[in-house]
C-alpha cells in the first residue's frame, strides 16, 4: 500500500486523489493520509514553507510514503533524505480575477482581495488606486465574500485558476491576468509529488505522474526564486513555457506597494533549466530585485510563532 500525504481541504482532496488515481492505475493500492499543516492552523503565517513542514516530517518518520503539494509551496531546497520524485503535467497558470469582466472596469478604490504580496504588486503596479484586502481561507470561503452584502464585501478577489478548475468551479464573471507584470507564482498549476531518497515508491511516481517536459520549466522557475533568496514573503512571480525547442523564462520581482517592480524574460536550452534561471535572476537582480525583495520582507506580517522552526527558501 502508498500512503498518500495530503492536506484536508476541498481543494488538496481533489489534488490528492488526482494523483491517487494514476498510482492506482499502475496497479497499487493507495490510502490518502489527511494532515494538518501549521499553515492550515495559522492561516495568518506570511511563510508559505510551514504548509510542507508536517508532510515532510511524515515522510521522514515513514508514516507516509509519498506528499503531494502544489508546486508553489514547495520551499527549493529540501530535508535531508527527501526528494521531489514527480511534477505532473500543468494546469493553466494563471491567476484570474473574479467579479469584474476586466481590471479596468473596476471602479477606482475598488476592494480586491488576496493574501498574496505578488499578486497585491501585480495589481497595484498596474491600478495603483485599488484597495488590497487580505482574504485567506479555502477556494469557496474567498469565493462567498463577494456575495456579502455588509462591510467585509469585496469587489473582485484573485485565485489561480488551475485550483477552480480541478474543483469544477465556475464563480461567474471572470478576467484572466495576462501582461508583462501579472507573472504566475514559481510552479503555479503544477502539482509536485516529494519522498524519500531512494524510496522504491519514489520510482513508481516517477513513472506514473512526472511529466518531463513539465519539470525542466518548473525547475526554471524555481531556480529564479532559489538565485534570488527569495522566501514566500517575497513578492516574486516566474514562468517558463517550450518554444522551439528552447525555455522562454519570464521573471518578476516587485513592491508589495506597486511603487516598482522588474521584469526580464530571457530564452535558453531546455537542457539547461537551472542556468537559465539564474541568468534571469542576475538580470532582475541588476535592474534592483534586491530592493524590491527587501521592501517586500518589511511589508510582510510577522508569524509570532516563527521560532517553532526557521524556515527554508522558497
């Protein structure tokens, strides 16, 4: 039997059972393990990383076999002794806003809710008059709080697509962010899949989920966040696509306030992932990433419980 590590909400379900399903299809027997994340405890914590901590201490104390996570919350580097053993196929990496048929047609001061400093500098670099609201939770709660008719309505929200549509979602009125500066999160619409070093179930997900073509963008991406010291108070959006032959990168860094962002976006060999993002990283550093992460950092929220484990880069 695979014990599958999974969170408990809607969304991580479907995401697990997902995967569940192609491990089965290989002929295995599979159970998915419900756990609770410090990040589902402390939906406040800025750092993204303590949504893996339990899953990856799972793994380590073999009481799980195998996690599945969404690509953007995985931190770049691991643990000792585990791995990411497969990336699957991507959903579309978008974030789409909810509530409005386009950005501009949101009157001026406009609510907009997300708990994401990348995606507030997105929206603001482009509608500086808009205001951010902090809206956290599951898919469907962020959802209910444009149909609130007191105080803590709000006139659109921002979530990633990939997660409505593997939920079946339809929330109505709708407008995908393309542009120069609306760059998905690192891995966005990308499920990883992380075990033990030279576990044998390792190698079956490997061969059942991991879609290589997949993977050589995503470490792309995850190379920008990684060269930069980015941790998941940064405001830092990467996204790398196949054309002809080779990995189009594009990469973001910006104020949490919208006051100034960079955006570079470079092509290189599909062979050599890694090096591309951190040619990309270099470029964003020298046009001022390091300024824009810091203020992000001062921008972020403090974890009151940020000493029960330090967290890794993202």
């Amino acid at each position: 039997m695979i014990r599958l590590g999974s969170r408990r909400s809607p969304l991580a379900l479907v995401q697990a059972e997902t995967v569940a399903a192609a491990l089965r299809s290989g002929g295995h027997v599979v159970e998915i393990v419900r756990i609770e994340s410090y990040g589902d405890r402390h939906r406040a914590a800025p750092d993204k990383s303590k949504w893996v901590l339990e899953f990856e201490q799972a793994l380590l104390d073999d009481r799980i076999d195998l996690a599945v996570h969404s690509a953007k919350d995985v931190p770049g580097e691991l643990p000792d002794g585990l791995e990411i053993t497969a990336a699957t196929a991507r959903e579309d990496p978008r974030d789409v806003l909810i509530g409005t048929a386009s950005l501009d047609a949101l009157p001026e001061g406009a609510r907009v809710g997300t708990a994401s400093l990348r995606r507030a500098a997105q929206l603001l670099a482009a509608r500086r008059d808009l205001r951010i609201v902090e809206a956290r939770g599951n898919v469907d709660t962020r959802l209910g709080r444009l149909a609130l008719d007191h105080d803590d309505r709000l006139d659109a929200i921002v979530l990633a697509q990939a997660g409505l549509d593997r939920l079946g979602r339809d929330p109505g009125v709708r407008t995908l962010l393309d542009g120069p500066t609306f760059v998905p999160a690192p891995g966005q619409g990308t499920l990883l899949i992380e075990g033990r070093i030279g576990d044998p179930v390792g190698a079956i997900a490997r061969t059942l989920l991991d879609d290589a073509a997949n993977g050589a963008c995503l470490r792309a991406e995850r190379a920008v966040s990684r060269a930069l010291g980015a941790d998941c108070t940064s405001a830092v959006g990467a996204f790398a696509r196949r054309r002809d032959g080779e990995l189009v990168l594009t990469g973001f860094v910006g104020a949490p306030d919208g006051s100034g962002w960079a955006v570079d976006e470079r092509r290189g060999p599909a062979s050599d992932p890694d090096g591309l993002g951190t040619r990309v990283a270099e470029r964003l550093r020298r046009a001022g990433a390091d300024e824009l992460l810091a203020a992000a950092r001062a921008a972020a929220p403090h974890d009151p419980e940020d000493s029960v484990r330090k967290a890794r880069p993202s």
